[in-house]
C-alpha cells in the first residue's frame, strides 16, 4: 500500500516528508489544529502531515468543489455515495459529514467525553491512516490530540505512554511478559503505536495498530 511506504524508506513521492510542516493555504481550521496539534514557530496552525491524511495535491473537493491545493486521504465512513475526497476545510467546518452524513473515525473507545468533543472528533477533524479501523483516545474527560504513528525509540520518549500501552495490551491478553516486551521493543517493525497528547494534562497516551 503506497500510504505505508513512508515507513519503507523509500517515500511515495506523492506523501510530504514528515517534518515538512506547511502553513495551510487559506482559512483558519480552529478545530483541525487543537486535536491535531502540529505548529509552525510563530503558533500558526498548519495541517497534520504527519500520518499522511492529508496531502498536497491538485484534486477537487468532493463537497466544497474548490482546488485548494490540499486533499485529505484516510477514513471516512458514510453510507452515501461520494465522489471523491475532501479538502481540509470541508473537514474542519464540518461540511463533508453533514453533507454526506458521514464521520471521520468510529466513536469507539471515545467514552466520557461530550457529545461536543464526540462530534468534533467524529466530524470535524481529520482520521488518520492505520492497519485497523482508527480510533481515538481520550485523556481527562476530553479527546486527546493526535500526535501520529511512532515505533519504540518514539514512544520511549514517553515513558508513561509506553507504560500506559504494556498495561493496556496485558490486560488485553499479552500474559507472556517476554512477548510483550519484544512486541513493544519491535515497534515500528510492522506494529506501530498510535501517539497522542493529552490537551488539559499534557500526558502522552498511545495504543498499537498491527495489520
Ligand atoms: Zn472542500
Ligand atoms: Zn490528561
């Protein structure tokens, strides 16, 4: 799948380089920038790039019908038909899920949160690419803001995340201490970790996606 080749080492030429923060073009998506947090040095907001799910590219959007430059390229879930896909803005005003009554990532595991923040995650803000069906995490009764995909050297950056995640994953079943340790020191080797920040404590929090 050319959406994973990033990890390869041999980029997709259509896939903008992961530090290559870019200023969006136009607008202001308030909501695009506070759960999916990457800032220029000046505090201007810019897409996230990081997963891929959002790309520069010359294509029309399927709701706004402008070229704006960029075009988003993870999940949406929607019973309609739709033609194509959608620029940041359509996600970040919420006009592609109303429109085409659809949603960006599953609510699943988006427990405690408001139907606000629910929404805004569900509907206004852009998924990102994984193995599984994406889901997001949730931090001090709020969604928490992606970070992106990372392997171990990442992740044990922050200790409580990957605390967090052998926790998660024993209780999920991984009994065998030797297995989990070497499923979590290969991340990165196939298995990646999704990260995430959490907005109000600054935690970091994360969860595995295999194919
Ligand atoms: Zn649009
Ligand atoms: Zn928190």
């Amino acid at each position: 799948m050319a959406d994973r080749a990033v990890r390869g080492g041999e980029p997709d030429p259509g896939v903008v380089d992961r530090p290559a923060d870019v200023p969006l073009p136009f607008g202001e998506p308030v909501e695009v920038a506070r759960l999916q947090p990457r800032q220029l040095a000046d505090g201007r907001p810019v897409c996230q790039l990081a997963s891929g799910s959002i790309r520069a590219a010359a294509e029309t959007c399927a709701c706004c019908g402008r070229d704006t430059g960029w075009i988003y390229t993870a999940t949406f879930y929607t019973a309609h038909e739709v033609d194509g896909r959608f620029c940041p803005w359509c996600i970040a005003d919420g006009s592609a899920a109303e429109r085409f009554a659809g949603e960006f990532t599953d609510s699943y595991g988006l427990d405690g949160v408001s139907e606000d923040v629910l929404h805004e995650v569900t509907r206004r803000t852009p998924g990102f690419h994984a193995w599984q069906d994406p889901h997001w995490l949730v931090h001090c009764q709020d969604a928490a803001a992606f970070v992106g995909e990372v392997g171990y050297s990442e992740l044990a950056a922050h200790p409580a995340a990957l605390d967090q995640l052998r926790v998660d994953m024993h209780i999920d079943g991984r009994r065998d201490e030797h297995q989990l340790e070497n499923f979590l020191t290969h991340l990165g080797e196939g298995a990646t970790a999704m990260l995430f920040r959490c907005t109000i404590c600054g935690d970091h929090l994360a969860y595995a996606d295999a194919s």
